[in-house]
C-alpha cells in the first residue's frame, strides 16, 4: 500500500492508501480546518513531502483548484 506525502501551503499530510494520487489528494482535502492555506499547486510523493522548491520529475502535481473541483468543492475561478 502506497503511503502518500501531499503538501500544499500549509497542509500537509501523509496518507496510506490503495487509491490512486489524484485521490488520496482529493481525500486529504476534507482535513482542511480554517488556519490552514493552500497555495496554486499540490503535491504528492512516496519520498516524503515536496513543494515548488525540491519537487522532481518523480513528484506528482496538481492544480489545487483541479483537486477541489473533483473532491466536490464549490471554486471560484
């Protein structure tokens, strides 16, 4: 079983699971309180938690919004 590193501003999580990355991200979302911010892009990776700053050709990305959209979440674009 995969275990995930998603990040985006300042959530981050780690998450084991047999879905796939766009949704073990869509399912991180839901544990967003109202401290937390997310920045344009979210990231997952099995090697541990990545930003813009240190991802790699080996980290996967999404757009937040993308991830919101498809976890259900009304988005204003």
């Amino acid at each position: 079983m995969p275990k995930y590193y998603i990040n985006s501003g300042t959530l981050q999580f780690i998450y084991s699971t047999n879905k796939n990355p766009l949704d073990a991200a869509c399912c991180v979302i839901w544990e967003l309180n109202e401290n937390d911010t997310l920045q344009e892009y979210m990231f997952v990776d099995e090697r541990g938690h990545r930003n813009v700053s240190d991802a790699d050709d080996k980290t996967i990305v999404f757009e937040t919004n993308d991830v919101l959209k498809k976890a259900g979440w009304s988005v204003d674009t």
